[in-house]
C-alpha cells in the first residue's frame, strides 16, 4: 500500500520492525499471545481495528438519521406507501447491478483509498437530498448514494479480518454490532427531533458531516496489501464469475445470502409499513414521525444490548445456536396485529432487536472466516447483490401489501414468513451442517497499522 514520503510512526500494539534508515517505523498489531490463538482483551486496543471502527460508527450515525429522515421524506413527497418503496428499490438497484464490477475493484485496489472516496462522495450527494421536491428527484439521489454503498460496503467488510486475529473476529464484530447499536439508539431519536423542530434539512446536513467525520478517521489506517495471487493477470470478467461461484457453492455463504435476503422483508416493514403504522393505525397522526424514531431507537436498543451479551451466550450454547435463534426473532412482529398499547409494542421491538444482533454477529462471523482473504471483495459484493435483491423484492412487495392489506396484517405476516422461513433455509441450504463443522481459514500474515503524526 502506498504511504506518505514524509518520516511518520505507525503506532500499534506489539513488536516494531523498521523499513529502511528513513522509512516509517511499524509496529505489528498481533503479538505472540494473539498469533497463538487467545484472544485480546479488548480489541479497540489496537489502533488499526480502532481506526476502522471509528470511521464505521460515524458512518453509521449518519445513516441512523436518514433511516428515520428518508423515510418520512419519501412518505410526505409521495404521500404512498407504494411510491415510497419505489424511491427504495432505486437505492438498492445499484447494490445489485454494480456487485460483480465493485468485488473485483475491493480485490484490486486500497480498500483504504475506496472508503475514503466513497465517504466524501456519499457526504456531497446526501447534503443535495433536502432540496428534492419530486419523487424522481429523491430517487436520483439516493440511487447515486447507493452506487457509492456499492463500493463502501463489501470494502468495509473485507478490512476487518484484515485488522484482527481470528481468535479476535467475533469480539471486533461484536464491538462493532455494539457501536452501531448504540448509535442507532441515539441516532433515530436525534432525526427525529432535528426534523421535528427544524425539518429534513439539518438532519441530511448532519449526515454530510458524519461521512466527512469518517473520512478523516480513516484517513490515518493503513491495510496491508490484498494476496491477490495471480488475479491481476487474469480478465475482469473471470474474476467476477470466481466471486459468483464461492457464492454459490459455498454452504455457509449460499445459505446466509438466502437467509438474509428473506430477511431483508423485515428490513421493508420497518421502513415502510411501520411509518403507516403509526400514523393511521395506531392513530399518532403528526407525531407519528416522533414515535416511529422512538420504536427504531428501542429495536436499536436490544440490538446494543444483545450485542453485549452475544459473547458470553455464544460461550454457553454455541454460534450456531446463537444465530438460530436470531433468525426466530421476526416471530415478535406478530403481535403488531392486534394493535397493542406503546408499552407492549417497545417490549417486542426491543426483544426482536436483542435476538437479531445474535443472529447478525453470528453470521457475519461464519462468513468472514469461510472466505479466503483474496476473494472477499468479490464474495462480499456477490453476497450483498443476492441479499439486495431480496430487499428489493421485499420492498415492493411490502408497499403493495402495506396498501392492500394494511399495515398490521403486512407486519405479522412479514414476522411468520420470515421467522419461520428463515431458520427453514439455513436448514435446507446446507449451511446449518457446514456450520457445524466449520473451521476458519487462516488469516493474513499481516495486519493493519495506523499512522500517526510525527
């Protein structure tokens, strides 16, 4: 990876090693005990994992506000819970159609360089989304938003394995789960009041500010260099087809892509159907913008919470059990037909929020360790288009039944459909057995460093 000509130190945990008379002095992240298999104690300990995690909490802040503020900005603009999921097909078209090309890009170039690109670009395009007016317009932006996603999120995948052990893999997901929890606890609510008091606007503006934020705590990571092998001889386009095949037939990737695909139906009714929800069928009318923050916060809220204790449950029963259960928890959207009291509702989304983190941190888990390091660009790409597929499909789907049959009936039926179907296909994709029997592959011999000012 290029660095800086100018003499900086690289400050990181463990030993130092010097790369010339003039050359920056770097410290490898992975010390004895950690090479050997036992995990750190605290893995925001070390600086590069530290880096990357700051930049993905602020990132995350700034979509914790526009997952309250886009959809209450697409509500009022088109005034149809149809149309609104149009605006959220248009977002997720780009995931799919440009996954292949941006997997072989992460498996090309700095991943480091495409984050800090990404970031910047998505902080102009978002700062644009106040002055919409027209449906069209909102979708523009968000589509040109999600071609930046495209590129941001299988590189931010793929550079934690790059940073940690793998004795450390689950304990940086966790932390990270936890983190972006947390924010997203805070985040909705603070959306929500922005728009409250002062509309869209500030709450877009703010979400500029927290990609710019990102970008300069990431600015000072360093990644070590992908093992390509021998790709970069090879065309683009078999590159593109070697991702597509690991995620076909691949078990554990195969059978979490179609997991989480059906599991993007809940993501969909959160979004649509849950705003409708509030306003008409629990009757909050104008402050249906506030309390629909306040349920997001609560689910967030069991997310930090089940994060927290995602560890020590995994300790006792096992991943695999661990995302099992997770993959049950839409079964708590049920009770949402019978249009409970505000009490019971938070009491549902808090405990679907506690279970989900499980299954999240679970999965995530499996993945990064049944994918060489060389071919999680692609992976991951190929991985995020079949799962955004889904989402695309559950949008639609949603915003038609949402109208149709109302938002209580689109609730429970999400809930039983995926809460049940979901630990069905684990089952039958094959990647419950391969899970069972799974062994992680090894890691980079070398890890990420940070620099920091001389």
């Amino acid at each position: 990876m290029p660095v800086p000509s100018h003499e900086r130190k690289r400050t990181v945990l463990g030993h130092s090693t010097v790369d010339g008379d003039d050359g920056p002095d770097r410290i490898d992240p992975l010390d004895g005990r950690e090479r050997s298999g036992e995990p750190d104690r605290g893995v925001l300990a070390l600086p590069a994992f530290r880096a990357l995690w700051a930049a993905q909490m602020l990132a995350s802040l700034g979509e914790s506000l526009s997952s309250v503020a886009l959809p209450l900005l697409a509500y009022a603009i088109t005034g149809s819970a149809q149309l609104a999921s149009q605006v959220f097909v248009a977002r997720l078209l780009p995931l799919i159609v440009l996954a292949p090309l941006s997997g072989v890009l992460v498996d090309r170039v700095d991943r480091r360089r495409l984050m800090l690109t990404t970031d910047i670009v998505r902080a102009g395009l978002v700062a644009l989304i106040p002055f919409a007016r027209e449906g069209w317009q909102l979708a523009l932006l968000a589509t040109l938003v999600a071609i930046n996603d495209a590129v941001y999120r299988p590189a931010a995948l793929a550079s934690v394995p790059m940073v940690v052990s793998p004795a450390q893999l689950v304990r940086a997901l966790s932390a990270t789960q936890v983190g972006t929890s947390a924010i997203r606890v805070a985040g909705p609510a603070i959306g929500a009041a922005i728009i409250g008091f002062a509309g869209a606007g500030p709450a877009f503006g703010l979400q500029a500010v927290c990609f710019v934020l990102a970008a300069v705590a990431l600015w000072p990571l360093r990644l070590p260099p992908v093992d390509t092998g021998t790709s970069r001889q090879r065309a683009v386009r078999q590159e593109m087809w070697e991702g597509l095949q690991t995620v076909l037939r691949n078990p554990v990737v195969r059978g979490t892509a179609v997991v989480e695909a059906l599991w993007q139906t809940v993501t969909a009714v959160l979004a649509i159907a849950l705003v409708v929800y509030v306003e008409r069928s629990l009757g909050f009318g104008a402050a249906g913008g506030r309390v629909y923050a306040l349920v997001m916060a609560v689910f967030s809220g069991g997310a930090a919470v089940g994060a927290l204790a995602a560890g020590r449950v995994e300790a006792r029963i096992g991943r695999t059990r661990l995302m099992a259960i997770g993959y049950l928890a839409p079964l708590l959207l049920v009770p949402a037909v019978a249009l409970p009291p505000l009490p019971i509702l938070f009491a549902c989304f808090f405990a679907l929020g506690f279970t989900d983190a499980w299954a999240v941190i679970a999965m995530q888990a499996y993945l990064a360790e049944s994918v060489p390091d060389a071919l999680r660009g692609r992976v991951y790409a190929g991985w995020n288009a079949a799962v955004t597929s889904g989402a695309a499909t559950a949008f639609l789907a949603v915003g038609w039944l949402t109208t149709a049959w109302g938002p209580p009936l689109t609730l429970a039926a999400a809930g039983l459909l995926v809460g049940f179907g979901g630990p069905l296909l684990l089952w039958r994709s094959g990647a419950l057995a391969a899970m069972r029997s799974h062994r992680a592959l090894a890691a980079p011999a070398r890890a990420g460093t940070v620099e920091a000012s001389p």
